[in-house]
C-alpha cells in the first residue's frame, strides 16, 4: 500500500516518528507521501524525506488555510525550493472557505501560481478542497488543456463531484478514514465510481479510521482504509491493494 498523504513529521510525532514509521512497514506500506503545509513545516518535511529516502516522499506547496498577507513570501520561498531540489508533487495546495473567507481572492492566486509551476516541472498537484469545490473546478476547467495532474485529497463529495473529477482526466480521488465512519455517506459514493480512479491516504495525524477514531492517526491504519474499500467493493485487500498502489505509482511517477 502507498499512504498518498501523510504529515508523519509534525510535533505529534516527535516522540515515536522511527516506530510509527517501523509500524508502517510491518502492515505493508511501501511509501508515504508528505505533503507540506507552509514554511513552518517544509525543513521537518524534507528533513523526513531524506532520513528515509526512498520510503518517504516529499511534496512542497502553500496550504491555503496558511494564504494569509504575507503568501507573496511564502510562495519566494517555495519557489526557490523548487529549483534547488525534486519532489514528488506540489502540495498540499487549494482553495478553503470553511472557516475563514478574508482571502478567497488571495488563496485562488497562490493556487494558479502553484498550479503553473506544477505545469512546467510535470508534477501531479495534491489538491485540498473545503467548501470550495465550485471554485476549485473554476480554475482547473480553464487551465484543462495542460497536461495537469493531481489528487482530490480527502474527498467527501457526492457522486456528481466525483464525475466532475474523473471527467477532468489524470486526476485522482484520495481516500482516507472518512470511509470508515460510521455516519459517512462516501461509501455509497465510492461504490459507484471505478477502483481506478482511487488512491489512499491516510492525512495521518487527522482522520484516524475506526477502530482507532479519537486517536492520532499513522501511515499503518491505512490498513484499515484499505479493508473498508474492500468491503465497499466486494473485492479482496490485494486487489484494492495492487490497483490503488498502482495508481499511486503512475500519478507520482514512482517505479514499479
């Protein structure tokens, strides 16, 4: 399995990140992808991806709950990144309006600057959508003749959105713990869209999956992720295993 998005290098992890990881291999990851999030974060991002290169997976981006008046810098910084060394994607980028809207305007800049840089290195984009679907398709429906690439990180949409998404062409839908709670409509969802258009996540240290809810979420529950799908599907773990990692590997360009 390839956990697709994961911020295993956040403070939560400080204590335990080498067994969290060690956990990770025994239930059968194979790679995690770490999105970052904003300067904050990106030398603990990269600094992870080089202690377990190969294994760990580093993705540069601006955060849109992190688009504040100073994103002009933050996106300098990531910039200057992307010239100095290689990632697997850009991310975690988008467009949220969940909790604060004062930089709705801004937040959609830094997502079309991010999206260009992701068109001219030919990296796939790691997309986080809050309250902003709508405006998220916006943007990539204009910009649809350019090869672009990318996940819907942790979807929750309907059936009609998840069409949009695949009808876009080379982009993916990632699916984490969401799947497994008990309240969550997204398995009816997901049962009517394609295996191959799935990648997993697990956006671990959030979204633990039962039977772990209302614990720090890690790369190895996404185990539990993957049995769920199964279950949707009527399918085994290897299957859902073997095609999602596959989908996984032909998004982020990793050998097979």
């Amino acid at each position: 399995m390839i956990d697709t998005h994961a911020h295993i290098y956040l403070e939560e992890f400080d204590e335990d990140r080498d067994e969290v990881i060690l956990r990770a291999k025994e239930k059968g990851i194979e790679k995690i992808v770490l999105p970052n999030i904003d300067s904050s974060t990106l030398q603990r991002t990269l600094q992870l991806a080089d202690q377990y290169q190969g294994f760990c997976h580093a993705a540069i981006g601006l955060h849109p709950e992190s688009v504040k008046e100073n994103f002009d810098e933050e996106l300098s910084l990531i910039e200057s990144h992307l010239e100095k060394r290689k990632f697997v994607a850009i991310g975690e980028i988008g467009i949220d309006l969940y909790w604060d809207k004062t930089f709705e305007s801004q937040q959609i800049d830094a997502f079309k600057r991010q999206i260009e840089w992701a068109v001219e290195l030919k990296l796939p984009i790691i997309i986080h959508v809050r309250n902003s679907f709508g405006q998220v398709m916006q943007v990539l429906k204009s910009l649809r003749n350019r090869h672009l690439t990318g996940v819907f990180h942790s979807f929750t949409g309907n059936l009609e959105e998840a069409n949009e998404i695949i009808r876009l062409g080379g982009f993916k839908i990632g699916i984490n713990g969401i799947l497994t709670f008990k309240n969550s409509h997204l398995r009816e969802t997901v049962s009517q869209i394609n295996l191959e258009n799935i990648i997993l996540e697990t956006d671990a240290p959030y979204l633990t999956p039962v039977p772990y809810r209302g614990k720090r979420n890690e790369s190895a529950f996404l185990y539990y992720t993957c049995e769920k799908l199964a279950e949707v599907y009527g399918t085994t773990m290897k299957e859902v295993d073997l095609i999602t990692s596959q989908n996984a590997r032909d998004l982020f360009k990793f050998p097979s």
